[in-house]
C-alpha cells in the first residue's frame, strides 16, 4: 500500500524524488531477495543500471525551469499556479512569512497582511512566472516545493541574478519574511541568511516595525562570535564556556583556551547555552 501512493501523485510522470529512494530501496530488496534465490550475478548489473537512470533523471530536474501562469497569491510565501493545464499550490522554499490567512485566526497578524500585500504588489494573477526546484519535488502537504523567478534566470546559483528576479529572495531583501530551514532544500540557505541579515541590519520592510522573528540573526551573530571568541573552561566542572557567556565560573577556577579543540582534547565539555 505504501508503495503505491507515490504511482497516484505523479506530476509530468515525474515521481517525487524522496518516492524514488524509497523505490530504490524496494527495488534492491526485491532483487536481492531474487539473488539470493537464483544466485545470479547479472543481478548486480541491473541493480547498477537501475540506480544509474534515476540518479541521471534526478540530475536533469536541478535543471529544469517550469513556466507557469500565476493563478493566485494566497500570502507572503505562497502562490497558486496553472502548469500544463493543471493547478497547483507552490510553497516557495527557504522563506516564511507571519501567517495572514491561517484557519486559527489567532495566528494572522498586521505584519501577516503586510506580506501578503507585498507578495501581491510584486506577483500578479495571470503572471507568467518561472519555477526551479532544490531537492525535493513536494512537502508533506503536497504542496510544489520551489523558488518562483519573475524573470526567467540563466544561472539560477548566480548572487546578481538571484537578488534581482528571485520572489524568494527578494521577499527577504525587502523585510517581509524570515529565511526558513526546508532541508534537505538548503542549496541558498546561507545565502538566505546573510540576506536576511543585510534587510535587518537596514531596518527594510516589517524590520522597521518589529514584525519579524530574529532568532536567525541572532544565531548567526552568536555563532561569527563564537568563531573569534577565546574559550574559557571551569576547572572543577570541566566546562567550556564562551567569554560572552553569563555563567562563567570565578577567576581562580578558570582556564584559558584558543580554540574549542584544544579544550575538547582536554576533557573539557561545551557548555551548548554559550556555544553553537
Ligand atoms: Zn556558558
């Protein structure tokens, strides 16, 4: 049962990456299953080609670029399409923005509709807009995971092209969302962050207002600290602190280290509040 859901959500005859691992996974065991009944060693060489036609297909979806027509803006990070006749929901990787039409209306907020009008300022219904995937095809709520272009990229790793006519991108230059973690789809995630850093640092967009969360940018300033800070360790726990922690132990305990390392080698543990 479980290995026939992903034969009824096939797009385009594509199955959904994660589906094919799973479907290697049954292949190899049916196959092993037969080796070891017939002991067979032409087995081996299906097994191979098998995995070889799938990791090729895999490859050329990085590549493709789908056009589609905007059939609606729903919010700040998601977007109704036609592709090929047929409507889809396209959750847009790697942003988030506050929640504007949530079923549990406690959820939407003023910064919520902000973003939503952005997202309708700058994508418009009947639009044609340009879809590249990462890694995954869809989330768990069947929704088309994807960066949406306004402008058809060349390169779609390229920084200039990527500011300049990627929705994902600049919703978070311009202040209207957070960078959001949809691993395994973290090719831009760093790329992201610094963004999102560059539009707080600015005060763009809900910055300006509070509106948006900085548990980011906090983290990626912790963690630049931590990478130049010196390390202190308390003798009698065998600690490691950072120097900015608020829990460092008295003068007479302490030890001095330059790196983490050499603490690490020393017995000494991090203490995970102060160190990332
Ligand atoms: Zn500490």
């Amino acid at each position: 049962m479980l290995y026939s859901i992903p034969f009824f959500s096939m797009v385009k005859g594509e199955i959904a990456v994660k589906w094919k691992k799973e479907l290697i996974v049954l292949i190899n065991v049916l196959l092993c299953s037969f080796a070891v009944l017939t002991g067979c060693e032409d087995i081996a060489i299906e097994d191979t080609a098998i995995n070889d036609i799938i990791i090729e297909d895999i490859e050329n979806e990085y590549d493709d670029i789908e056009t589609v027509e905007v059939a609606s803006v729903v919010d700040g990070d998601t977007i109704k399409v036609y592709l090929e006749g047929e409507r889809y929901t396209i959750r847009m990787i790697g942003i988030d923005t506050p929640e504007s039409v949530h079923p549990d209306e406690s959820k939407n907020t003023i910064y919520g509709q902000k973003a939503s009008d952005y997202a309708k300022q700058t994508i418009k219904k009947g639009q044609t807009v340009y879809l590249s995937k990462d890694v995954s095809d869809r989330d768990k709520y069947d929704r088309l995971l994807r960066y949406v272009w306004l402008e058809k990229p060349v390169d779609v790793n390229d920084e200039n092209e990527i500011r300049q006519k990627m929705y994902n991108a600049k919703v978070v230059l311009d202040g209207y969302a957070n960078v959001y973690e949809y691993a395994p789809n973290n090719t831009l995630y760093d790329l992201f962050l610094s963004f999102e850093a560059e539009a707080a640092e600015n005060n763009r967009g809900l910055w300006a207002e509070n509106g948006l969360n900085n548990e980011n940018i906090e983290r990626t300033e912790a963690q630049k600290q931590s990478e130049e800070d010196i390390f202190i360790g308390n003798k009698n726990s065998k600690k490691l602190h950072s120097s900015y922690c608020t829990d460092l132990p008295q003068e007479k305990n302490r030890i001095y280290f330059d790196s983490k390392e050499e603490a690490l080698e020393q017995g000494y543990e991090i203490d995970s509040k102060c160190i990332y």
